[in-house]
C-alpha cells in the first residue's frame, strides 16, 4: 500500500520590514521540497491575515482554531510547517507558541530560544556566560535615547561602531556610526525598526557565515561561507541586490574552519536548537573568533548562504529538508 504524503506549510510573510524577503525565501523552499514525498503549500501570514496559496492560483483562508482550509470543498490539515518568517512573529517564539498550543511540529527551536536569539544583546550576553567570543555592546530601549550618555558609549565599545536594532534582521535600521555626533540620528533610524537598540564596537576582521543542523541520527555543519563587499557593512544591498563576493567555502585555514564549525555545532547544542540555524561571525587577523549573530529561520532565496553551503557539502536541498521534517516523526 502507497504510503500517504505528509502534508508540509511554508509559512512565510509576517509583519516585519523581511516579509518580502521572506516570501522569496518561501519560493525557495517551494523549489527543494521533495514533492514525490510531500503535498507542499505556501501559506503568507500578514497580521491575522493568513492565507494559503492553492495550486490553482487561488487562496483560502487558514481556520487559525486548527490551521486548516478549504480546498475544493474539503477541509485539509497540515502534518508539518516549515517556518521561514523573518522577523515578528516567526523568529520570535510567536509562531511558535502557536504552533505549540495546536500540537503542530515545526522546523525552528522552540519558544524560548526564538525568543533567546531573536534579541542580539540578551543572547550575546547569555552566550558569553558558556565562554564565547563576542563584541562589547550596549543596550539602548525606547525612551532612554535622549538621557544617555554619549560618552560612556563610547568609552565602553568605541568609535567606530555599529548601532542595529537588537530585534530585527536582513541589515534593516542598521547604521555605521564613524563619528560621535551620527549616534543620535542612528539611533533614530534603528528605533524606526525596534524598541531596543545594540550600540556594538566595530571588529575587524573577515565576516563568514555557517550553517549547522541535527537530527537524531546525525550532526552537519556546512561549509563556511566568507562575506566580501565594498559596502560599509554587509548591508541589505549587499545581501539582496548582488553588491557582494560570497566565497563557499571560506578561505579560512584548516585550523580556524574546524574551530569554527567546532563552535557553531557545541553553540547549537548549547541552545538545544532545531532544524537549521545559521551562525555569522567575525575573524579577527590573529585568528579569534567572534560571534555576530544567529539566525534560527536563515534566509532561503537564490541568494541565500545555506543553499550555497549545502551544495558546496555536496548534498541536496531536497534531502536536508526531508532529514529536518523527518526528525519529529
């Protein structure tokens, strides 16, 4: 007897300034799925507008009782989603929470590591506890922007830095402060994207991005991607728009790649993470090694790194997504 398809979300969009990303992201996945094995819809939450895409080229809405819809006159339930939502609510442990209260499994960490990596300055400062590298920062909410001292920021991470706000991704809000009198007006543009700003000291280095994920049965981590752009920073042109050189793998030596994939792997099951994380970080010169960020919902784009890395491990997108959906069942 032919064994039934799995029945797959990919949930995109969210409420973010990513949601356009992560609707391409979703493309993406679309494309890699293995559709021999599942039924696969794409479903764009936008608020408590959530919706799915049918093969027809319409839509129906999602009963958010169950999760489930309509499709030519019958009700339909999903066994799985894969979350790629960049952002509010799908990178936060909102999604998630949802997901939790329906009994539904899904392809991040759970609701207190979204929440725990969704916040770059409250994660940074959990992860320095374990002995990981990261740069000196401070944190700046809402309604402290005009009584802070400028000075003690400085003193504390330096000129220049990097002012960002400490809930967001895709480089949205992000400014490179090079003197002291652009913090306030940085500080303005990263308040536009979140309540809480990370004022963070510029490193030097080469910036590369990893990717990692486990199941019970095994641990990958990816080739390490190296970041190369004549930008300021790794900004949202370079990201999105081509204004970059991503070399898959990095050129890092043997020494620095095994500790790098050495720590993206003990950092993953420090957070007793799920699925695919993507960890960035900066190497100095001399070799150290420091944490930027982890994104727990990495891009999937045609220009994304852990596509890239995934090849360059000679493996297949179709495959690592089957692993990630078949380790909760």
């Amino acid at each position: 007897m032919k064994q039934q398809k799995r029945t797959i979300a990919i949930v995109c969009g969210g409420d973010s300034s990513e949601h356009d990303v992560s609707m391409r992201s979703a493309q993406g996945l679309f494309s890699f799925f293995d559709k021999e094995r599942y039924d696969v819809y794409i479903v764009d939450v936008k608020g408590t507008d959530w919706k799915v895409e049918l093969p027809d080229g319409t839509t129906s809405r999602i009963n958010m009782n169950d999760f489930s819809f309509q499709e030519e006159g019958k009700t339909k339930y999903f066994d799985y989603a894969y979350i790629t939502i960049h952002g509010t609510p799908g990178e936060n442990g909102i999604m998630q929470g949802y997901f939790d209260l329906i009994g539904m499994p899904y392809s991040t960490s759970n609701v207190l590591v979204e929440a725990l990596t969704f916040n770059k300055f409250v994660l940074n400062q959990y992860l320095r506890c374990y002995g990981v590298r990261v740069a000196e920062s401070v944190l700046v909410r809402r309604g402290q922007e005009h009584s802070i001292s400028k000075k003690d920021i400085i003193d504390k991470v330096g000129i220049p830095c990097f002012v960002k706000p400490a809930n967001d991704g895709s480089s949205f809000g992000v400014s490179k402060v090079k003197k002291p009198d652009q913090l306030a007006a940085a500080l303005r543009v990263a308040m536009m994207e979140s309540d809480e700003v990370m004022i963070e000291s510029f490193l030097e280095g080469t910036e590369i991005s990893i990717g990692c994920y486990k199941t019970k049965d095994k641990s990958v981590v990816f080739p390490a991607t190296e970041v190369v752009t004549q930008n300021e920073f790794f900004d949202y042109d370079a990201k999105y728009n081509g204004q970059v050189q991503e070399i898959t793998p990095a050129r890092l030596s043997d020494d620095v790649a095994k500790r790098v994939a050495e720590l993206t792997s003990a950092i993953y099951d420090i957070l007793h993470c799920n699925g695919i994380i993507r960890i960035d970080y900066i190497i100095s010169p001399e070799g150290d090694i420091t944490l930027l960020e982890i994104n727990t919902t990495p891009g999937m784009t045609v220009t994304s790194f852990i596509p890239q890395q995934v090849r360059a491990a000679g493996l297949e997108m179709k495959d690592v997504l089957t692993d990630i959906i078949e380790n909760q069942f």
